[in-house]
C-alpha cells in the first residue's frame, strides 16, 4: 500500500472519531446553557448586516474570520443543519490538520494516537461546540501548523507558504489573544527548514517576508473591504486590540480560577500534561536535540513558550489560565507536544499489535464519556495527581506494555473528569432542544417585527430564564426592558413602533399580563401596548410562552 492510500485511510477514520461520542449524545455541537458571548455570536450569523450596524464597534463583530464563514453557513441552511455543519466542521479541521502536522513530522501511527486523544477530549469539544471563537482559532492555528510543515517538507513549493499566511491572519483576526502567540508559527517553520534541509534562519526569514507575509495582507485587505461595505469602517479589528491593550486595567488575584473545589481546576489537566510531557522530554533530550531538530523537543518549546506567556498574564491580573475560553489555546500546543512524546515504540510494532492499541485506546476514551467514567475516576483517590503521576510513568517507563498502560490509564482519568462537569447529569439532547426553541422564537420575533426594534422582559426567577439568556444573547442586552416580572419598567422609554417580547414559563405572566401592566405604566406617555401574538415554544420535555406585543400611540394623545 502506497503511503498515499495509507494518508488517506487514517483520514477517513480521524473523521469517523466523533460518532465515538455522537452515538449517545449530541451536545457536542450546541451551546450550553447560561451563556452570553456564544449567543451574541449566533446573533452576528443569523444577521450579519443588522447586527454590524446596530453593534458598532462591539468586538464580537470584529472577529470577521469566524464571524464571515457563520453567517455564510447560516445564509445557506437551515439553522439547526448549520449549526451541526458548522462545529462538525471547525472540529474536522482541527483533527485532520493535527494529525497531518504529526504524520510528517514523528509518523503515521503516533500522529493517529494523538487524533484519538484529541479527538475525544471533552476540552477540545467544549471549545468547538459553542459560537465563541476559541474553537475555531484552535482549527485556525492546527491548520496553519500544517501548512507550514507541509511547506517545510517541500521548499519549493513557495505557494503553500501564501495559503499558510492567509490562514495565520485568519487565526489573529478570530480572537485577539493569538496576536502575541502568532510569531511562534513562523518560527516554527524556520526551524523545521533548518533541521530538515539546513536552510539557514535569515533565508527562511526572506522566505517568509517574499510568501507568507503578503498572505497576510491579502487576509487582511479582503475583511477590510468587507467591514467597510457592512459598517463604513475600513480598519476592523480595532476594538479587539483595545480590549487586549486594556485588560489589566482592574487585575484580578494571581490565582482566579485555578483551583476549584479545593483542587485544580479541570480545564488545566491536559496543559498539566503537556507540561509533563514537554519536561521529560528536555530533560531526557536535552538543548542539543532542540539543534538537532527534535519534533518532540521543538513541540516542546512551542507548548513552554506559550505556557510562559499565559503564567505571566495571569500573574499580571488578567486569568488566561482561569479562564475555560482562554486556556483553551493551550490545547494544540499540549497535543502537539503529546504526539511528539508519547509511544515512539508504535511507529515499530506489529500491525496486529497497533490494532489492538487503537480500539483499546477508542473504548477507554468512548467509556469515559459514559455516566459511569467520570464517577469511577473521581472515586480515585487524588484522581488528578494519580493521572499525572500514570503520565510521567509512561514517559519514563520504556518497557511494553506497561508504559502503554499507565498512559492510557492517565488520559482516561484526565478525559473522564473533564467530561464530568460538561456533559454529565445534561439531557444527552438538551443543548439541541435549547438551540431549536431558541431559533423558533427568533422566527416568531423576527416575523412580527420587520425591522422594528424589539425590546425583552422576562424574570430571573422564572424556569425560562436560561433560554431568555440566550435570546436576549442572541440580540442585545441593551434591549432589555428588565428583568423582573415583579418591577415593572415604567420609566422605560420605548418607542412607539417597538415589539415587546415577553419570555415565560408561568401562565399568569402572559399576553394579558403584559399589556396591562405596561399599559398602565405608559399611559402618562401616550402609549400603551397591545398583544400581536403568543406562541409555546417547546423545549425538551417542558418549554415556555413567548408573548409578542406592539406600543403603539393612545389615539388622541400628544
């Protein structure tokens, strides 16, 4: 078998690795509940135009290299189908593109192991699955990453060097975090040209300038001319580089966000492990394999370098590391560093042997997203120092099959304790029963107001209130009238043309309710409001009323 159809073979099986957890449950690819900033984003992908005009300024809307391909996905299909293509995608790319940069540089088998890892990390699904950005900067990185080695394997095809560039730029303008972090990409490439092919830095550095630069900017001009044809606004990304300049202006505790129920906050497990992996091996390499063109040591600095950059902000008062959206971009470096660390022996064993790894790795990793995983591996006693230390043992541990064991064994702990507090004890379809009544009632809304403001009153005690959240997310919370059905808000000053959604699981908070209440709340002010229409919108097995009514002028009035 060609390497050629080898490549492709373990590509059609990366792309099969979701369905390992999809068979059961499939909120993976939804929002979860209690959000804000996904929903905001899912209001940019359903009305792009109205929403850059309406938000100006608002960073979320600046994020054009996640913001343009949403809204053109949800332009295409209907939201629930965009929805699962849109996240199904962003993870595909990620995974392929990961399993691609191990396959050239440390071999076909070890890049697969690490896919599997990867693929079935509740993190890295967690980060994909909702409509902040996080996930796809993660693709966006993985896939520049690829490109790179890819033209790092072939010089002279300078071409890929320019596709590499756009996709780099793509990556900064989906959130600005990467601004910082983005130098180490080229860097990369010029140490992979120098190990590979001796290719001294400055010609990679006049390389870079000659191909990956002007892929950049032609990144860069393209959603300029878009901002400017959706805003008037030429240069888009300025609200983001703000925010980033401005983040320390109230700096929290060095330690926000680390620990968590008197331990270590699970979102840092697999930087945990990448720092073990990234340790043993400069310890057991040393600063020459780094000259000689290690992978695992050049993956290894990556993953320290960016890890040095995250302990500093968060010692400066700005919690990456606190942060579940944040520490996410630690999660390709830490596989990266992982693939590159682990299981060398496996490139060597028999198929048979391979094999046998691969579905015992598959049914570890598919068990720990059971009920029962994440129970027996918070059972065990200091679970996540019992995985750490099942890690370092595998690491050092040379001998077959033992190493094998404890890795899988460490992995298993550290998958099944984050999956735990993400996707367990949640109705296996509730993230999707959320998002369908969520965009029915933006159908209904959107149907009765035709380009009206709308303006939203719902109450924080009621059972609706995660799915106000997220349709209030969805618009703007400049939009809301209040949040108490208790207080009305009658020194409110709407519009006479404005639609009132009123959102509610309680019958007594209806239509009726509603307008009588604001009514008479606006009546010294000419208005009063009149019921348009009530839907039920289902939800799983309950739902809530979604009461729609107009302000209009009291006849008569001034």
């Amino acid at each position: 078998m060609t390497a050629r159809a080898t490549t492709i073979r373990y590509l059609a099986a990366v792309c099969l690795l979701p369905l390992i957890v999809l068979w059961r449950q499939d909120n993976i690819l939804f929002t979860g509940y209690g959000y804000i900033d996904p929903w905001l984003y899912f209001g940019f992908f359903r009305d792009l135009a109205e929403f850059k005009r309406i938000l100006l300024g608002n960073s979320v809307g600046e994020h054009l290299s996640w913001i343009l391909p949403g809204a053109a996905v949800h332009k295409l299909l209907a939201p629930l189908a965009a929805n699962c293509i849109l996240h199904l995608g962003v993870h595909t790319l990620a995974t392929v593109s990961l399993f691609l940069t191990l396959d050239w540089v440390v071999g076909s088998r070890r890049a697969f192991a690490a896919t599997i890892l990867f693929s079935l990390n509740p993190w890295v699904w967690f980060a994909t699955a909702w409509d902040c950005a996080d996930g796809v900067s993660i693709a966006y990185f993985l896939f520049t990453m690829a490109l790179l080695t890819w033209a790092a394997r072939s010089p002279v095809r300078r071409s890929i060097l320019l596709v590499a560039g756009m996709a780099l730029a793509a990556l900064v303008y989906s959130d600005s975090d990467w601004i910082v972090l983005s130098p180490l990409l080229p860097l990369y490439y010029a140490g992979l040209v120098h190990a590979w092919h001796k290719t001294p830095l400055l010609q990679s550095g006049w390389v870079l300038c000659r191909w990956f630069g002007p892929g950049c900017v032609l990144v860069t001009m393209a959603f300029g001319a878009i901002n400017y044809r959706l805003d008037g606004h030429f240069w888009f990304y300025a609200s983001p580089v703000v925010e980033l300049l401005q983040r320390n202006t109230s700096p929290a505790p060095w330690f926000y966000g680390l620990w968590h129920d008197g331990g270590l906050s699970y979102g840092l497990l697999f930087a945990l492990a990448g720092a073990a992996v990234s340790a043993v091996v400069l310890i057991r390499e040393g600063l020459g394999a780094f000259r000689a063109g290690s992978p695992a040591a050049l993956f290894s600095w990556l993953f320290l370098a960016a890890l040095t950059w995250m302990v500093w902000r968060q010692l400066r008062g700005y919690p990456l590391l606190g942060s579940t959206g944040h520490v996410s971009i630690l999660l390709p470096f830490s596989f990266l560093a992982i693939g590159a660390g682990f299981w060398a022996e496996l490139e060597t064993a028999r198929p048979k042997y391979y094999l046998l790894f691969c579905c015992i790795a598959m049914a570890v990793l598919g068990y720990a997203w059971l009920d029962e995983g994440p129970i027996l591996a918070s059972g065990i006693p200091y679970a996540v120092w019992t995985g750490l230390a099942a890690l370092v043992a595998s690491l050092v541990w040379r001998a077959a099959p033992e190493n094998v064991i404890c890795g899988l064994g460490g992995f298993f702990i550290f998958t099944a304790l984050g999956v735990g507090p993400c996707y367990i004890g949640v109705d296996p379809h509730g993230y999707r029963d959320q998002y369908r009544a969520l965009c029915q009632a933006r159908a209904r809304i959107e149907a009765v107001r035709h380009g009206q403001p709308v303006r939203f009153w719902f109450d924080k005690a009621d059972h609706a209130m995660p799915d106000a959240v997220a349709l209030v997310s969805s618009y703007s919370w400049d939009w809301v009238l209040g949040q108490s059905f208790d207080a009305p808000p009658c020194s409110q000053d709407p519009a006479s043309s404005a639609i009132i959604a009123a959102i509610a699981s309680d019958p007594s908070h209806g239509a009726g309710f509603v307008a009588s209440t604001l009514s008479a709340c606006w009546s010294g002010k000419g208005l009063r409001v009149v019921p348009a229409e009530t839907d039920a919108i289902p939800r799983g097995a309950s739902g809530y009323s979604l009461s729609l009514l107009r302000v209009e002028s009291v006849p008569g009035s001034r």
